[in-house]
C-alpha cells in the first residue's frame, strides 16, 4: 500500500516538474527556424503546456484526442521518443507540445513528454510522439493512414491501422 501511494506521489510531483519545464523551455517566436515549422503550434495554443489526452468517438472508433476534441496520431517514422517529424513536416502535422494530464478514459501512467532537437517538450502516450492534423476539427479522422504513416491511437496506445 505505502509503494503504491508513493509511486502516485512520484508522478504526480514529476508531472509538476515536468509542466514547468515545459512552460519554461517554450521558445520565443524569434526562436524558430526561418520556416516557421515548429513556433506556430505553440503560439497557437498558449495553455499548451498543461494539455488534456482524452478517449472520444472519432469515425466509429475510440481513439485519443486532445482538449479540444481533435484526433492524435502517431508517425510511423518516430522512434521511441523521439519525433522524425520537423519543419515543414511539423506545420501540416503539429506536434503535441507541453505536459498533458490524463482526461477522460486515459490511464496517466502512459502519458509522458520527450524534448524535440528545438528545446520544446512534445507529449508522448506510450512513448510515442503525438501530433495533430493541420486541417482536422473535432471529430474527424482525415490524417488516419496518410501515406501510410499516420494513425490514430486506441486507449492502450495501440494504432488504428486502416
């Protein structure tokens, strides 16, 4: 029981941390690379760094998706934590930027962040990177199995591959 209450006590302290890191390490808009790629998803989005994953129906399927109810996916090309998708690619496919907590449906433990090559920490479920559409709303689904490289994610972090 005491381990228990110990390790929520570790993850909801290291979460904390990591949040502020998170704000902390947000680059200025003088910062990004001449493209723009990676400055206007944060500035788009100023409570970035205290994001909510949550489950919700999108086509049919349970998938994550962020606060605002637009579907996550994961690239194909990433490895375990660390993003392959930068500049040009990461205006069309925004990065997750910041420390997420754990919405509706969503275990926490699996929530985490990794540090791009640009300083800003990007919000990983089981490890890997999650990014947004630039042209999905709420609810839709259009970058599942772009190119085959892009799905959406299960509950359990699993990917939608269709």
């Amino acid at each position: 029981m005491f381990v228990r209450r110990f390790a929520l006590l570790a993850a909801v302290i290291t979460a904390g941390a990591l949040g502020a890191c998170a704000e902390s390490a947000t680059p200025s808009a003088g910062d990004a690379k001449a493209t723009g790629a990676v400055a206007a998803p944060v500035a788009a989005s100023p409570s970035a760094a205290r994001a909510a994953v949550r489950i919700a129906n999108v086509g049919g399927r349970k998938a994550l998706v962020d606060q605002e109810g637009r579907t996550l996916y994961v690239f194909l090309r990433d490895a375990k934590g660390k993003s392959a998708c930068l500049d040009k690619c990461a205006v069309t496919w925004p990065p997750m930027i910041g420390d997420a907590v754990n919405g509706e449906g969503v275990d926490g433990f699996l929530l985490s962040t990794h540090v791009r090559p640009d300083g800003t920490m990007q919000t990983t479920y089981r490890d890997l990177p999650l990014y947004r559409f630039g042209t999905d709303r709420p609810g839709d689904a259009n970058g599942q199995g772009m190119d085959g490289a892009w799905f959406m994610l299960d509950e359990n972090g699993d990917m939608y591959q269709w």
